[in-house]
C-alpha cells in the first residue's frame, strides 16, 4: 500500500505536552520512554492501518477516525488515501472528560 505515518501539528502538540509533564512530574527518562513507546507503536500502522477500533465519540465527522490505545493513551488517527498516508490527529489520555476528544486546536 506504500502509506506513510503523517503526525498533524496538534498531536506533536500533544506529545510534546505529555513529555512535559511527566518530565515534571516523573522524569526525564520516564517521560522519553513514554514517548517513545506511543511513536512506535504507530508503526503497526503501516502494515495494518485498519488495526485500531473506530472512534465513536467522532462518527459525526468526515473521516473514519480509529484509535490505538497505549497505557492510559489513545492514538487517534486516519487513513486519508487521497494523500497516501495514515494522519495521527491526537493523543488523548484517556483520563480526561471524553467530551474533550471532539477538540482539534
């Protein structure tokens, strides 16, 4: 299929602000291991795109988003064809009011 894994501003965003506090919170190390560990395991995507579950707090929107969960995070994402490539649109904890999944900026 040749798709390529595209992480959108908002969920370098995210990530950036999940290493922030756990670096505050945790440490250093700790916030790199989490870090890295949701980047690959994005990288199931690319042989199984349609690996994770639909996100039904987001059926109301164009795209067919799915989810990947890792610890107390949700991978969101897409496959947009028309670009060839799979949209990693957030990373949610999970923690949160699920109500906050619809926000995008």
């Amino acid at each position: 299929m040749g798709l390529v894994i595209f992480w959108t501003n908002f969920a370098k965003n995210e990530l950036k602000n999940i290493y922030k506090y756990h670096q505050k919170f945790a440490s250093t190390s700790i916030a790199k291991k989490l870090v890295s560990e949701l980047a690959i395991q994005t990288k199931s995507l690319f042989n199984l795109p349609e690996i994770g579950q639909i996100e039904v707090l987001l059926k109301s929107k164009p795209q067919k988003f799915r989810y990947l969960i890792h610890k107390n995070y949700k991978i969101i994402y897409w496959t947009n064809i028309k670009k060839n490539r799979i949209e990693i649109v957030n990373i949610f904890d999970c923690r949160q009011n699920p109500i906050k999944i619809t926000r995008n900026k």
